[in-house]
C-alpha cells in the first residue's frame, strides 16, 4: 500500500531526527532550512520557557552549572583540539567516554562536528566556509548553516580515520542517544530527589528543565559565538588568511575557544591561550588530564610562532 506523500515525508523527517544516516539521502536546495528537522532544537529552547512552572533550586541551578563546565569541556577539549585537530593523544575508552560527554550536548555527533570543522579551516572566510559571518552574515553563521540541507551529513572523506572506531560512528550515526541519556538520567535524579530527599525541592521535570535545557541553550550558543563573533570581533595578533580574531570574553565563555586568531595560525596546538595571560580553561583541563595520566602527547606551540607573537605584541 502506498503511503500517502505527507505521511511519508513526516516518517523521513522523524527518523532524521535520531538517525543521522538518514541525512545521506537528503535532496533539495542545498541551503534551505528544513524547519521540521529543527523541532528538537526549537524544543530544547521551549524548554527553556518552563522554568516558572518547574521552579528553582540550588541542586537545578548547580546540575545546570555542572554540565555547562563538563560538556563545554568535552567539546572543546575533544570534539574541537582532539577529533578536529589531533592535538593530543588519547586511548579508545578516553576518547570515547569524552565523545559521549560531548554529544550529550546535542550538536550533533563527533564525526559530524569533526569534519565540518576541519572544512571550516579548509575554506575559512572563502565563499565555501560553511559559516563565515563575513560571506554569509550573523544568523547565518550563528545558526543557520547547520540547518541548511547541504550541511546534515557527516562530510565523510575529512574524517575518513576517526570512521573506524565503530562506537563513534555510533556516536554519530545516532547522535540523539547521548542527549537523551542524559535527560533520562536528570529525570531520575530529580524524581528521587523528589521522594526521598524532599528539603532539595527538585523534580525530575526541574533538573531536565534546568539541567538539560537551560545548560544546552548556553553551551549553544557560546559555541556558535565562535562561529559567528569570533570571525568579526576583537583584535588579530597573526596576519592569517581570514579574519580570524582574539576576543577575551569569548574565551572566557567557552574556555579558550576566543583566541580564535592564535587557533587559525597554529590549529594543531593543544593551547590556543597561547601566551600565559590568555585564560584557557579547556587547556589546563588538558594538563590535568595529561597528569592523571589519562592523554599524552600534548601538541606544544612552535617557539617561531609564540616568537612572532611576542614580537606583535611589542609592536615591533
Ligand atoms: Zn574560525
Ligand atoms: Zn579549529
């Protein structure tokens, strides 16, 4: 029996939403934004609207403290310096418990993230950047790339080596288990909470509410800010071939990201705070782990690059 054409188009739309394979067969105007796909996202911003109904606590408002720092970590520390750029070194279960950590922040799995940020340092600031503010304008890089047709699947032949580990391509493939996960185990926190310790004034609805919702928006939209801000504001130590900048605040937001500048001229480093009074949270993270034992191999910055650094700085 036929379907009929609308019922079939909402079944493909449904399983694109935690089937990332799905987005291999997408056809269509490249960059159109296919606003049905966008429903968990809009959703997870919704969620954020509940917050007067589900109240506030100090176990909420920290669960939701927690999971920014963690996952901001995650992504930055291993979707960005470890998948992108290969600036350390780590074992499969390391990499993979801190993939996981990542994807629970739902943007999208770490193949995806990996190679379409490999392709932004490929063409950055070419007509081809996926999100270059100064090609495509704010929203656009902010979040409207990622919404667009030709930007859903993972961009396979930049990450051809990461593709065989099998619980990564999992990972990415569905990239919904991570985020949901993590709002299952909130839900159960919270109603525990809830019926036996009833002084914490939570709910399952509450630590979802705060913990996901709340925590995911922001870890959002500082990271799109790199995206989007980061290519226009602050100031350029290294005359690279985009307009990449330093932007302190940025970097504070995001634990390191905003020394976006240092990142474009040297993207293979561990550090991108490449100098000590550039705070880099993600970099001393990385430290901690390199000292636990945990990664190795931290890939240092070059002295000719950090010497021509100093010397900018001199305003020689
Ligand atoms: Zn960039
Ligand atoms: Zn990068």
């Amino acid at each position: 029996m036929n379907m009929p054409g609308h019922v079939s188009r909402l079944r493909a739309v449904c399983a694109a939403w935690f089937d990332g394979h799905a987005s291999q067969v997408e056809v269509g105007e490249p960059r159109r934004i296919d606003w049905w796909r966008q429903i968990p996202f809009v959703a997870i911003h919704a969620g954020c609207l509940t917050l007067p109904w589900v109240g506030v606590s100090t176990v909420a408002v920290a669960a939701a403290a927690a999971l920014y720092v963690l996952r901001m970590f995650a992504i930055t520390g291993f979707y960005h310096r470890y998948f992108a750029h290969q600036a350390f070194r780590a074992g499969r279960g390391v990499q993979f418990v801190f993939a996981a950590v990542a994807a629970s922040a739902a943007q999208r799995g770490p193949l995806w993230w990996a190679a379409h940020h490999r392709h932004h340092h490929l063409h950055a600031d070419e007509p081809e950047d996926c999100h270059s503010p100064l090609r495509h304008g704010f929203v656009w890089s902010h979040s409207g790339w990622f919404m667009a047709t030709e930007n859903f699947a993972t961009r396979d032949k930049l990450v051809g080596a990461l593709a065989r580990y099998p619980e990564l391509r999992f990972l990415d493939r569905w990239d919904a288990v991570a985020p949901l996960t993590l709002v299952a185990l909130l839900w159960t926190a919270g109603a525990l909470g809830e019926h036996f310790a009833p002084d914490l004034h939570t709910s399952g609805a509450q630590l979802v509410a705060w913990g996901f919702c709340v925590s995911t928006v922001a870890l959002y939209h500082a990271t799109f800010s790199i995206n989007s801000l980061a290519h226009r504001f602050g100031s350029r130590r290294y005359a690279t071939r985009d307009e990449s900048r330093n932007n302190f605040w940025l970097a504070l937001l995001t634990f390191g990201e905003g020394w976006h500048n240092n990142h474009h001229r040297y993207p293979v480093a561990a550090r991108q705070g490449f100098f000590w009074w550039e705070l880099d949270l993600t970099y001393y993270g990385l430290r901690l782990l390199c000292a636990l034992g945990l990664i190795h191999g931290l890939n240092p910055v070059p002295a000719a690059v950090l010497d021509a650094g100093a010397r900018r700085e001199e305003g020689a």
